[in-house]
C-alpha cells in the first residue's frame, strides 16, 4: 500500500528538486494536492483511487463555488502527480487519464492605459507612502520588463548589464531570458541604488535588486504589497495586481507594433498563444478609441 500523503511529498520533492519547478508552481501544487487529500483521506491508497473518486472531488470542488480556472490549475495537478505515479509503478492504471478540464470563459487581460501606468509610477513621489525611490523603481521596471512577480523579487544586480540597460531574468522551468529597461526605469534604478547600498548592513551580501526596509532581499508578498499600496485608496485608487503590469507591458508593445515572436520572448511565453490573447486587447481598444474618436463611431 502507497499512502496518498506519503507520495504527494514525494512527488512535491521531485518536482521542485529534480524537474526545478519554480517555487510558485510547487506551491500551487502542495496546494491543490492537500486538497485531493483533504477530500480523499491522507492515508488513502493510491492504488484504490479510481476515476470516480477524483470527479466526485472535483463536483465538490464547483458546488464550492471553485471558479472554472481553479478547479482547472487542480485537475492539472491531479494529473501530474497520477503521471507520476503510473511512471514510477506505483499503480497499475491511471485514474486521472479521463479527467477533462473545464471550459473556461475568456477574459481580457486586466491591463493600465499609457497614462494610468505614468500616474501609477509616479506615486511614490507624489505619496511617498513607503520607500519613495525603491518604489518608483520598483514599479518602472515592471512596466518596462514585463517580469513576473517572482522574477522581479529574484532580480540579482549581478545579473543586469554594466549599461543598466539590460538584465538576464530566471523565468518559468529555470528558463533564463533577458529583459530590457528603458529611460526612466534605468534613472529610477540610479537613484535608487545609492539608499539601497547605505540600507543594507555591512556584514551582509545581499545581491537581489530589491531590498526590503530590514536590507534583506523584498518577498513576492512584500512586492505585491507595495503595488497594493500605491494603486489602492492611498494611492490612484484603482487597484491592480503586478501581473496586471505584466499585461500593460505586454498591451503596450503590441499596440505600438511590435512583432508578436518578439514580445512572445520578452514575456517568456514557450507557446505564441499565450501571447495571442494581447492582440485581442489592442484589437478591442482600437474599436473603443475609434467610437469614442469618429464623428459617427458611437452611432448604429
């Protein structure tokens, strides 16, 4: 008998320690998988899980109010981890081979116009609400980088280039790519970069970009507590997410022409579908910008 805990740890350090799955994608999966347990027993023999059992799991997952992606992001995981058995001999059929995922509704990427971004950036010097030069860095280089959440708190000032015009970024499956900064990203680093060096103690080295008030290395949660900050109530009072500056970015370069293939690579998208849905936001806003424009665009 494998218990089902007992090989979800298992599987946890495979992942993260063999396959080099960043640290978002095994807690996604630590997650999704303590709910398979909760669900089905910690003690559970994996080798008695049938199909039924993981649909049924699923059903309570939707009578839960799971929404569509959710229950998706757990079936993916469910699936990995059942692969993984099967591979190893663990059991002799897979249960989860006819599980199919939910359709789910496309949404259009929540992204900031131009002049959005330029009053979300200058926060910081408007309401210096925690670190005013930090922040404003901060939140120039999501613009200008389209990083990650978790790429932006792994950024080693080793890694940018002497010019500070350009950085190599460690993306999704330990996938290196570089990114670029532009005029004010590069200016708001400068100046940031003095108050960094004085903030953290002598005896530490600390080569991440961004430091926390403490002169530690600034966590995905304290990254995104400073953006919660800054385009909340305090702030422009419109709140976003930094993936949401992930779209703007990524809105903002197509919309000016850049070829697709190229912003695919800025992004670190391995498929060009995932870049696609972008084209679909600018396609959209051209429609909106010529009816709010033409003398007769708003008439039938």
């Amino acid at each position: 008998m494998a218990a089902l805990m007992e090989l979800t740890e298992e599987f946890l350090t495979y992942m993260y320690g063999v396959k080099g799955v960043s640290q978002n994608t095994e807690v996604s999966y630590r997650h999704d998988l303590k709910m398979l347990c909760n669900y089905l027993g910690e003690d559970a023999d994996v080798n008695s899980i049938t199909t039924l059992n993981l649909q049924t799991c699923i059903a309570s997952l939707s009578s839960q109010k799971y929404e569509a992606s959710s229950i998706n992001r757990f079936i993916a995981a469910v699936r990995k981890f059942f692969s993984y058995c099967y591979r190893l001999e663990y059991i002799a059929a897979n249960p989860a081979l006819p599980i199919k995922t939910l359709k789910v509704p496309k949404k259009m990427p929540r992204f900031l116009f131009p002049a959005e971004t330029d009053e979300l950036c200058n926060q910081p010097v408007k309401k210096p609400l925690l670190w005013e030069k930090r922040d404003k860095a901060l939140l120039e280089c999501f613009y200008s980088t389209g990083c990650r959440v978790g790429e932006m708190a792994s950024l080693k000032l080793s890694n940018i280039a002497p010019d500070m015009k350009s950085a190599v970024v460690l993306g999704k499956g330990s996938k290196e790519r570089r990114v670029f900064f532009e005029k004010d990203a590069v200016k708001a680093i400068l100046e940031y970069l003095p108050e960094r060096k004085n903030r953290i103690p002598a005896e530490r080295n600390v080569d991440e970009l961004f430091i926390n008030q403490a002169g530690g290395p600034l966590s995905v949660r304290g990254i995104r507590y400073i953006v919660n900050r800054y385009s909340g109530i305090e702030g422009t009072n419109h709140r976003i997410s930094p993936h949401a500056l992930r779209h703007t970015f990524a809105t903002a370069m197509l919309a000016n022409g850049a070829d697709i293939r190229i912003v695919q690579e800025m992004l670190g998208h391995e498929s060009i579908s995932t870049t696609q849905r972008y084209t679909h936001v600018t396609t959209a806003q051209l429609i909106k910008t010529y009816n709010q424009a033409h003398p007769h665009g708003g008439t039938e």
